[in-house]
C-alpha cells in the first residue's frame, strides 16, 4: 500500500527514519480528502438528476436539517484536522529533535554550491558522505543568502541562513546516493544547487573516515608560523585553535577553567549560563556563534560588555572551527561524566 502510494504520487523513494512518517500523514491526508471530495461531487451530480426541474413553476421545497446532522458536519472534519495535526506535530517534534550521539556534519550553504565539513576530518564541496542506520546531525549556516537544504529522498528540508546556525538530522536507511537541492530562490544559479548524499554502509564509512584522516597533511597545532602558509588543517579542531590565537581569543578566554576577562572556554560548551538579564541558555553552537558576532546580546552575568564583535572578520567555516574547538576543551570531570548527559534529550517517538 505505502509503495503503491509512493509510485501513485511520483514520489522519490523514503530512505530515512523519518521518510516514512511524513509519507504516511500525507497519504492519510490526501486519502482523507480524495475521499471526502469525491463523496461530495457525487452526491452533487446525483441531486441534479435526482431533484432536477421537472416542470414549470416548480419550487424548491424548505428543508429544515437536523441538529445531530448538523453536529456531524461539523465536528467529524474537526476531529480529522485535529488528528493530523497531533501526527504532524509529534511528527514534527521528532525530525527537529536530534538523537544524543548523533555525528555533526557542518554544511555551508553559497551562491551556488554546498560544502560540508565533518569536525574530526575532511572537508568536501558537494558530496556529503554519511553512514546508513546512524543518526547524523547537520550544522548549517549560510555564506550569503537564504538558501535551503534540501534531500527530497529524506524527506529533508531546512532553512540555511547568513550569521545563524539552523540544525536538523536524519538518519539513512538506505545504501544509495541521493540528490541535494536548494529550496529557496537564492539568484540566478539557484536551480543548479546541487550536491549529493551519499549513504555508505557504516563499516565503509568508517574505512572511509580513516582514509581521510590519515591523507590529510598534518599542521602542528597552534604554530603560528604557519599560518602564512596555505592553510590546510587535520581537522576543525586544531584549525580553531591556531584561529583563536591568531584572532587574539586567548587575550580574554582561558582554556584551563579559569576566570579571566571573559568566560572559560573549558566544559562551556553544553553549559547552562546565567545571563546578566537574569534569563537562563544553553551555550550551544547558536549561542556560542551568536556571541562572536553580537558579544553584547547575550551577557553572562558578572562580565563586561567589552568584546567586540567578529561579524565579517571571521568567514562562517571559521566560526564554525571555533565553535569545535570550544567543543573540545572538556575536563577529565565532565567528559566522563554520565549524569550530565548529552545536550538534546532524546524524545524519539517511534
Ligand atoms: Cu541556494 Cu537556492
């Protein structure tokens, strides 16, 4: 029934979790309302011949309906809308919800292409390469435009924006390459933004990822001569540490828990902050980015407004470098701590 549906509506085939889940709302849905339009044209032609004009003078006779009719007519479509939409919304809360131990993938989107860039490893234009049957988590931020992350085959789409993190996750269910389009008109080279997603089995995968890793030029970490050079970094995360000291980071952050001019960066990633207006975050990816670019939104309480802002003299591959680079500066304390737990409770509701 599912792939009769599928193939009915000329759809791509369903090759995450969550494919599945949106299809069958919107075959619920569209049989629903194939159904209901149907019975209505039918009875409509069925009352022209039944109740046409058989004679001159002929008058419409006044029909009172019925409460209970009335009622029915009412309260039945409600009870269909409203059902569709605790499916969508569960639906919903489950694919913007992503798993704990999810593998990040940052994906920047730019007139006209996709980059994607894994935070142990390579970094590719166009190809997106991801294990089948685990969770991955993208990252994504855009260079210029809206543009929008697309993976028809997933059932995937999502709003890639300038100077914000957008997140969604999937995971693959299906060994195959899938097609990456743009959703949102972002100029003239908009329809051939394209990339593809290519689901390994996760034993190549990783074959895969090791391969990488070891034929990538190794930069010393944090060795300033070098950044002369071509830059070409191991990973994101040393590529954030020779970021932060050549971007002066280290003039106000510490790396070893203490406090200086600003907040540690040690264990600051996932932790709750005080801010000064009395509210409460969670130092994420958004927050941490948002406080590069607008150090005075969000003030921890008990630190002066005094950073200035790093909109424009960091490119969004950096930021986001740095952002891994926090990520990585754990205590022994925290890193092995279970009770923390991981940032994204899981609420998988299937
Ligand atoms: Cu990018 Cu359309």
């Amino acid at each position: 029934m599912n792939e009769f549906l599928r193939r009915m509506l000329f759809l791509p085939p369903q090759a995450s979790s969550y494919a599945t889940l949106v299809d069958h709302l919107h075959f619920f849905v569209i049989l629903t309302t194939l159904v209901m339009s149907t019975a209505v044209g039918m009875t409509a032609i069925f009352f022209f011949v039944r109740y046409r004009r058989r004679h001159e003078g002929q008058r419409t006779p006044h029909v009172e309906t019925s409460k209970v009719a009335e009622a029915l007519f009412i309260f039945v479509p409600l009870a269909f809308f409203l059902l569709w939409f605790a499916i969508g919304f569960r639906d919903y809360v489950y694919l913007s919800t992503p798993p704990p131990g999810s593998m990040d993938v940052y994906v920047m989107g730019k007139q006209w292409m996709w980059k994607f860039a894994y935070p142990e490893g390579p970094s590719s234009a166009g190809v997106l390469r991801v294990p089948m049957g685990r969770p991955v988590r993208l990252l994504m931020t855009s260079r210029d435009v809206i543009h929008s992350f697309y993976v028809p085959a997933f059932r995937l789409k999502k709003d890639v924006l300038p100077g914000r993190y957008t997140e969604i996750w999937f995971e693959a269910t299906k060994e195959g390459r899938y097609e990456v389009l743009c959703a949102e008109y972002c100029g003239a080279g908009h329809s051939v933004m394209r990339a593809e997603v290519v689901v390994m089995r996760p034993a190549e995968f990783d074959e895969w990822m090791r391969d990488q890793k070891r034929g990538l030029p190794v930069v010393q970490d944090g060795e300033p001569t070098r950044l002369e050079r071509p830059q070409v970094y191991s990973n994101m995360v040393s590529q954030g540490r020779v970021l932060s000291a050549s971007q002066g980071c280290f003039k106000c952050h510490t790396i070893d828990g203490a406090q200086h001019v600003g907040p540690t960066w040690l264990d600051l990633y996932g932790k709750r902050e005080r801010l000064a207006s009395g509210q409460e975050i969670l130092a994420d990816e958004a927050y941490l980015t948002e406080s590069m670019m607008d150090p005075g939104a969000k003030m921890v309480a008990g630190y002066q407004n005094v950073m200035p802002s790093y909109q424009g003299r960091l490119a969004a591959p950096e930021v986001a470098a740095i952002v891994e680079y926090i990520k990585s500066l754990r205590s022994e304390s925290v890193a092995n701590a279970p009770s923390k737990g991981p940032l994204y409770e899981p609420a998988r509701t299937q």
